[in-house]
C-alpha cells in the first residue's frame, strides 16, 4: 500500500506525460519530479529547497554537487538549527 500510494501520482499522470513534446523535455521532468520525490521523502518543504539550491548552485563548483541533494541538504539544515539551537 504504502509504495502504491507513493507512485500514485505519476501513474495517474503517465499518459499526459507520454506526450510531453520533445525528448529532452521529457527527461528534464523526470529529473524535476525526481527531486521533488526526493524532498517529500526525506521531509522537505520543495519551494525552500529550490530555492536555496537556485541561489547557490551557480557559485558552486563541480565536486560540490553531492552536498546539494535533498539528503544532503536536509542533513545540513538539521545541523544548522542544531547549532542555532545551541546558540
């Protein structure tokens, strides 16, 4: 059930996608819903996430972009307010 109720959403939207227009964009989703699958699964809010990774990858050099996962990242928040929290 539980793995059922986690693919649902894309199952009810595969033949909308099947048709997405070019290739390219169609893998572009796939990694787009990916990392949002990602974010609900470890806990975090998609818009924050974006958000910050929108502002820093940019700056970031190649060997950073494990540390911008949402496993990593939201390791990395916890850390944070635990810190913040200690303060």
């Amino acid at each position: 059930n539980l793995i059922e109720n986690a693919i649902r959403p894309s199952a009810l939207g595969k033949k909308n996608w099947m048709f997405i227009g070019h290739p390219q964009a169609g893998e572009r989703s796939a990694v787009i819903y990916t990392l949002l699958g990602s974010c609900r699964r470890h806990g975090i809010n998609p818009f924050d996430y974006l958000k910050d990774l929108f502002t820093r990858l940019p700056a970031a050099k190649i060997t950073q972009i494990k540390e911008f996962t949402p496993a990593m990242w939201a390791k990395a928040k916890t850390k944070e307010q635990v810190v913040a929290q200690a303060s």
